[in-house]
C-alpha cells in the first residue's frame, strides 16, 4: 500500500509513518512525502483556511496513493483566551472517495508573534524568528512552537500525530463514519 504526504516536511511525515505502524490496516505500508502546490503561502488565519489547506494537501498527495494525508496547522478564533486565537493542525485523509478529518490539541501563540502573523503576514516560523524567540527559519520542521514552550515534553512531529490519530478512527470504525 502505498500514502502520499501533502508534505515534505519531516515532523508531518515521521507522525504518519511513526503511527501507521500501530495500524494493522496499514502493515508494510510506504509512506512518502509528496511536494504540493500550495496556492496561498502564508499561515492560515482561521479555521476554515486551515481545514482547505489540509484537504487541498490530501487530495494533491492522494495522486498514485491509496490514501493522501495532509496536515495543515492555522488559527481558529476561541472566546475567552488572551488573544482570541489558538492555533490547531487540521489532518485529513482522502481515500478516493471520502475525506476523514482531524484536529489537534490547540495552544495559543504570545501575543507579539500572533500579531505578526495576523498584521504582517508571517508564517509562524517568521513570526517566532522575529520575536526573537528562536534562530530556526524553519520552526515548523523541527520541534516547533510546542517543542520550546513546553521545553520539549512534547514537539511538533507528536503535536502532528493527534491530528492524524483523530482522523484514522473514521478510517478504522466506518461503520460509523460513512
């Protein structure tokens, strides 16, 4: 069986192959990260870009593959947090026919890097980068925003695999996700 990856990125990649292992559905399968044209660059600013780019990232991966997977990390707007914003990863699955759907656990970004994404357009690796709260220019492929503020309890590559958990039990229990 072969899984296409919306993605090169590695924590995206190591998250399915790391949780496929624990699917018997998915023995011997290979995983393989595929480029994607992603038409807006840019970090999604709500939940419905968010959703988009992770559908739009399944379905450019499912192409020679079985399933495509595609991750996909934005904002979405939660009342009562100090900035008004969380940020949450969005995993879909497309098997051909369906889209399987799920999401992280979700945090909020300090409030001069979430300005920086929402007002100057900066992706969250920018973002962190110009608040002076990391040397990384690519955050996001290593232990990510989750990794540093939780001083490596978890990181993105785990902060990925919630997602992709969430989405496989529609997979795994169709019977009641059809």
């Amino acid at each position: 069986m072969k899984i296409g990856v919306g993605s090169k990125n590695k924590t995206k990649v190591d998250a399915i192959t790391e949780l496929l292992r624990d699917y018997p559905m998915f023995a011997g399968a290979e995983v393989e990260g595929v480029a994607v044209n992603v038409d807006q660059f840019g970090h999604p600013k709500d939940i419905d870009e968010t959703v988009a780019g992770a559908v739009d990232r399944a379905k450019q991966a499912y192409v020679g593959h079985e399933y495509g997977f595609g991750i996909e990390s934005g904002l979405m707007k939660v009342p009562q947090t100090k900035s008004g914003y969380m940020e949450v990863a969005v995993c879909a699955v497309f098997d051909g026919k369906q889209i399987h759907m799920g999401l992280s656990q979700a945090y909020e970004w300090p409030k001069k890097v979430l300005d920086k994404i929402l007002n100057e357009g900066m992706d969250g690796s920018q973002a962190m980068k110009a608040a002076g709260l990391t040397q990384h220019e690519k955050l996001g492929e290593h232990e990510g925003f989750v990794g540093i503020f939780t001083k490596g309890r978890t990181n993105r590559t785990e902060y990925n695999k919630a997602a992709v958990v969430m989405a496989l039990m529609h997979i795994e229990n169709p019977e009641h996700f059809s």
